[in-house]
C-alpha cells in the first residue's frame, strides 16, 4: 500500500481484503493437491484433513464473528484496540475522543486514555510528533479546571504544530507552491481559552487570531469578540462578530451575539430594529454600516493572507456592491 505512494497508514484490516481472495484460493488449491497425494502414504488422510480443514474455518469464523462485536460503537472498537495496541499512541488517542463524543463526555476517561499518549510521543523531537494529541490533552486539562497543565501541554502542542507548518511550507516550496498556514485550530481555540481563562486576553487574541488564519471557524470570531470585551474593545468586539458574518451570514448565533452586544453598550443607538419580540440588526444605521464596512475589510486582508484571492474578490464585491462600503477601502 505504500509501495508507489507513501499514504500515512503502514497496516490496516482493509487493506487485506483483495488479497485475501488471493489467498483463499492458494489455500484451497494447496488443501485440494495435498488432498489428492496424501492417501497413497496415508489412508487416514481422507478423513484427517477434511478434519482439520472444516476446524481452520470454523476458528476463523469465530474470529470473524467475534470481532464484529468490536464495531459496535466507537467506544467498543477503540477498546478493543487499546487492548491488541497498547503501545500506539493512536489507539489511546482514539479511545480519547471516543469518550469526549458520547452524550454525557467522560473528561476523566479522556484525561487517561489521552495521558498515554503523551507518554508515547513526548520523547520525540517536535517534527515527529502529532498536535492533535496535544490539543485533546489541553481540552480535558481545561475543562477540568487545570489550567497549568493545560497551559503547558497547548504550548508544546503549538510547537510541534508551527514545526509541521514549517516542514510543509518548505516542502511546497521546493516544488513551486504556494500555500496558506496549515496547522490544527482547536489547539489554538483551547490556547486562547485557557489564556483568557488566566486574565491574559492578549495572548488570547494572538491564539485566536492565529487559528482563525488557520480556518475561520465561527467560534474564532465569537472568542476574539469575547477578548475584545474583557480588555474594554467594545467597537472591535462588535467589528469581530461581524467579520464572522461576512464569511458566513448564516450564522445565527453570531447576529444573537452582536445583538446582545449592542444592547448593552450602545442601547440608544439605532444599531437594532425591533418588531415585536424579534431584534435585526439595523444595516442602514450608520454605526452598523460602518462597522461591517470595516469588518468586511478585514475579511477581505484575512483571505489575502490565507492566499485564498478568489474569496478576498468575492468579500470586496459583496461589500461595495451590495453594502455600500466605499471602494477605495478595498483597493
């Protein structure tokens, strides 16, 4: 499988199932020649073989029937793992997830699967390792309130991942490509959590800011505004809820958010329409419209840095067109 193409698994029950065919029939021509032969020297062979023939399959039937219970759920097929592996950091992390992605997480549980994987690769130098792992262990420390640990397994986790982001650039680089930051943003949205957690907003800022680069998920700009309010930035905590609208208005939680934030700092503007028990955003209000001028601004400076010019294009259109947002500010 990794003969002509290296492509990041060196063993899988998968890749065995077009050759078993193969194998089947080796088998079944070996049993059915050795059958043949056989009696000349050794009578009892005609019953011996299909014997232990008829034995082999059923073993391995079993085997089959018994794994299928390991496919159950998630849990069930990464403890199964866990216990064949246990010296892979992969299975420990996947039992990990698997116990953060049930209805009720098991913090604990995670906390102790993804420990032994760190275990396994924190001996290893940072291009060798994974962030991911880092990123899991930094979610259970915070969510269980250990901030310290947290801080210090994000921050090696961001060091391996800007040691990857290296090691990718320079690869597409030396074959002519240009490309924009890869990385792993819920290492990034823990980091600025944590740091805001310990009244550090701005360090906040530069992890969000950082993973927003990286993939302008919603909760980046929500987290970015939220950093922005506790260091009193109350216009460009409202210019960052709007910036998430510009790259996807169908957030809903985000006009909830910017709604909210105008209530409480600028009430008596006209920033809101409200019909009945409805709020909107008011676009023709001049604070509104400046405000996502500037924030489609930004956007389009984002997209610019991702190297992504055909979504920068369609912010500046979107804005001068169909805002209003003078043209020069995208120029």
């Amino acid at each position: 499988s990794n003969f002509f193409v290296l492509i990041g698994s060196i063993m899988a029950e998968r890749f065995l199932y077009l050759p078993s065919i193969g194998f089947a029939g080796c088998l079944v021509w070996a049993a059915r020649a050795t059958y043949r032969r056989a009696p000349a020297r050794w009578p009892a062979a005609r019953t011996v073989l299909p014997v232990a023939l008829a034995l082999a399959c059923l073993a391995l039937a079993t085997g089959t029937y018994a794994r299928n219970f390991d496919w159950h759920d998630e849990r069930s097929l990464w403890t199964s793992a866990v216990r064949a592996a246990p010296g892979s950091y992969k299975t420990h992390h996947n039992m990990a997830i698997a116990f953060l992605s049930q209805p009720q997480p098991d913090f604990a549980g995670a906390t102790r699967e993804v420990e032994q994987s760190l275990v396994i690769l924190d001996p290893l130098p940072d291009t060798r390792s994974l962030p991911s792992v880092y990123a899991t262990a930094g979610l259970c420390y915070r969510t269980r309130g250990d901030l310290s640990k947290a801080l210090a397994v994000l921050l090696r986790g961001r060091n391996i991942d800007r040691a990857w982001n290296d090691a990718v650039s320079l690869r597409n680089r030396l074959d002519g490509k240009s490309i924009s930051a890869v990385g792993t943003p819920p290492l990034y949205l823990d980091l600025g959590r944590v740091y805001l957690a310990l009244a550090q907003p701005e360090n906040a800022l530069e992890a969000f800011r950082y993973g927003r680069s990286i993939d302008p998920q919603p909760e980046f700009f929500l987290e970015i505004s939220r950093a922005c309010r506790t260091m009193g930035q109350f216009e460009q905590a409202a210019i960052s809820l709007l910036e998430g609208l510009v790259v996807d208005p169908t957030q809903t939680r985000l006009v909830s958010e910017v709604a909210r934030l105008y209530q409480e700092t600028e009430p008596r503007s006209c920033a809101l329409n409200n019909i009945g028990k409805s709020v909107s955003l008011n676009l023709a209000c001049p604070l509104v419209h400046t405000q996502l001028c500037a924030a489609s601004h930004n956007v389009l400076e984002m997209y610019l840095q991702m190297r992504d010019p055909a979504s920068a294009t369609a912010t500046a259109q979107k804005a001068v067109r169909s805002l209003g947002c003078p043209s020069e500010m995208f120029r």
